[in-house]
C-alpha cells in the first residue's frame, strides 16, 4: 500500500502462538495480546473477533481494547468491522452520518486500512465505542448505556425469540456503563412503564421515561435507512442522568439502503413505515406523537433524504476507498459490483421516497 495514501494505516502485530489460539475457536470472545501501530504510534491491545454471524465470513471483525496506553484519541475500545457482505462497504458509515444529520446521537466512524502481521487484510470500517467515553466525547451528563444484544430488546414484556412472557425485564440487554447502581431497576421499570400505563394516560406519563422527540428521530431514521432488525436489535439505550430520560443510539447498519443482511437487494417497501416494536406502537398510537412523527418524516424527505443531498455523499465515500478495494484480497475481484452500488444507493433513494409518500396518509 502506499503509505502516503489519504486512508488510515492500521498494522496489527499478532504472535503466531496467540494468532493460533484467536483462530482455534472463532465463538471465544477472549481476547489475546497484541500491537497496533497507527501513524507510527505503537500501541498494545487486547484484540477479539466481534459480531455474532460475521463471525464465520473469511473477512473477520475485530473489537480492539487498547491496553497500553489505555486509551488513544479518547477511547478505550473501537471496533473494526469488515463490512464483508455490503458490496458497497460505506453502507454502516452512510447511516452513522446520516442519524447524526437528523439530530440523534450515533458512533463516529471512519475507514482504514488494515494489514496482519504484514499481509493486507483491506478496507474496514473503524467505529467508536458506544460506552462512557462516547458520552464524555460529546459533553453530555453522565448516564447509563445499554446495549440491545438480541431480539428481547423490543420493548415489550414478551420475549421476541421464544414468543413467551420474560422471565426478566433486563432480557436482551447488556450494561456498557452505568452512572448508578440503579440501572438495572432503571431499565426495568423503563420496560414495565412502556407496557402498562394506561392508554388515557400515556401522552401525559411516558415523556417522563422516554426523550419522545429523539425517540421518534429514532424511529424516523431506521425508516429512511430500512433497517429491518432496528426496531428489536442494533440499538443501545443512553439513560441521560441529568434528566433521567431514555435515548436510542443506532448501531450495527450495514443492512440498510437498499441491500439486506446477506448483501441481497431488498425491495424499497420492505419495513413499514409505522415500524415494529410495543414502544413506538404505543407512541403511534397517541394523536399528538403519530402528528409529530409525520411531520418529522415530512421535514427530513425535503432536506436530508434526498438525492441531492445523499448521492454526492454516497459519491464521496466510495470514490475516497475505491483504491484501497482494489488492494483488498475479499474484495478487490468484485469491483464491478462495488462500481454498481451507486446506483443502487440511488434507486432505493428514489423507491423509497415514493413508498414514503404513499403511506404518510397512514399517519394522519
């Protein structure tokens, strides 16, 4: 690689003894000793494979702690995702930027290019920690953060994956970091809240659990983005300890415009426009909240999703790492189909806003 290049250069250094025991059993999350050397920074880590189905593609993701200094450009951890089956691989970073667009709190992220012990192992996506040090990066209060790690996160005192009633209200989350020993009651009472307040008094009480504006941006941008598992999973709740209030914070979205989880085309109208999960159901319910929500989707059709605003974006991002896949050994032999992502970014811009448009009467 040209090491003068405008791409990040992130040279992991694993002993072949540990590099043999990461590879011995993809499924371990224990991490092994290793160096990473950045800008010519020599740096020791602790490093992982990261992700739950990923973890059997030939392009491994990594979740990379850094153990020498503890942190580096203000983070303890970041993760390096392969983007393997987004032809495209701008698709995570695409959403990222366009939720912040849109006012709700989302991971930085930024592409590099990462070599092993020498040997090129391409284009990844390099993305912030959702964890204290992203609430200390933005100047925000304090709070607790928790990760959605399966379909239990749904709001909902039934379970998503056996279809029975929860044993626990804390099922489907994980704490990253707590600004309290309250956290777990926190969110369980956030939980029990959302499924038995009262119809005639819903409007008035959830806005004391739930920012219901961000929420709604929330919602409003896994509509734009048409990530199906959103509404249940890829998310981690931010509980702001000054106001006391839930916010969500998008993760994992490499399956959106356009293309699935298994990098297939998706058609436009594939997720509803009124979503899926007990909150927003019970929020879309509300007169005043469905108005707030059609009109947020309305504001965000005439600025932010649009072609004139998204294309010279997407243009961008994939002329910038179109060099670097040409040097990727997943990727580089299937260049025409990562030349042709433009114009499916495009099309599904386009069907998009037409199945939008249709459906905003579904709103009224």
């Amino acid at each position: 690689m040209d090491e003068t290049a405008n791409l990040p250069q992130y040279k992991l250094f694993i002993k072949p003894v540990d590099l043999k025991e990461l590879k011995r059993d993809i499924w371990i999350d224990e991490p092994i000793p290793a160096q990473l050397r950045i800008d010519g920074k020599r740096l020791e880590i602790d490093v992982s494979y990261r992700g739950s189905h990923i973890r059997d593609f030939a392009k491994k993701s990594y979740q990379i702690t850094f153990y020498k200094p503890k942190k580096f450009m203000g983070s303890r951890q970041i993760h390096l995702n392969a983007e393997y089956k987004d032809p495209s691989m701008i698709r995570n970073k695409l959403s990222f930027d366009f939720f912040s667009d849109i006012g709700v709190l989302a991971p930085q992220s930024r592409h590099v290019f990462l070599t092993l012990n020498g040997k090129d192992e391409g284009v990844y996506l390099e993305i912030e920690s959702v964890d204290e040090n992203f609430i200390r990066r933005r100047n925000l209060p304090a709070g607790s953060i928790l990760y959605a790690v399966d379909g239990d996160a749904n709001f909902s005192l039934m379970s998503d994956i056996n279809k029975e009633t929860k044993k626990s209200l804390k099922l489907g989350y994980e704490i990253k970091c707590k600004d309290s020993k309250s956290a777990e009651y926190q969110l369980q009472e956030l939980i029990y809240k959302i499924n038995t307040i009262p119809p005639t008094e819903f409007e008035r009480e959830i806005p004391k659990y739930v920012n219901v504006n961000q929420y709604l941006r929330w919602v409003a941008g896994i509509i734009f983005t048409s990530n199906y598992d959103g509404f249940v999973h890829n998310y981690a709740l931010y509980r702001n300890g000054q106001t006391g209030l839930f916010e969500v914070i998008p993760w994992d979205y490499d399956a959106t415009w356009g293309r699935d989880v298994n990098g297939k085309l998706m058609e436009a109208d594939y997720v509803p426009i009124k979503g899926f999960n007990t909150l927003t159901a019970r929020l879309l319910d509300v007169d005043t909240f469905r108005r707030q929500y059609r009109t947020l989707l309305e504001e965000i059709m005439s600025n932010q999703f649009t072609q004139e605003y998204m294309m010279p974006r997407v243009e961008k991002l994939l002329e910038m790492i179109r060099p670097f896949i040409l040097d990727d050994p997943y990727k580089r032999d299937h260049i025409d189909k990562f030349d042709g992502e433009l114009k499916v970014i495009s099309d599904y811009i386009q069907e998009r806003r037409n199945y939008l448009f249709r459906k905003l009467s579904k709103l009224e």
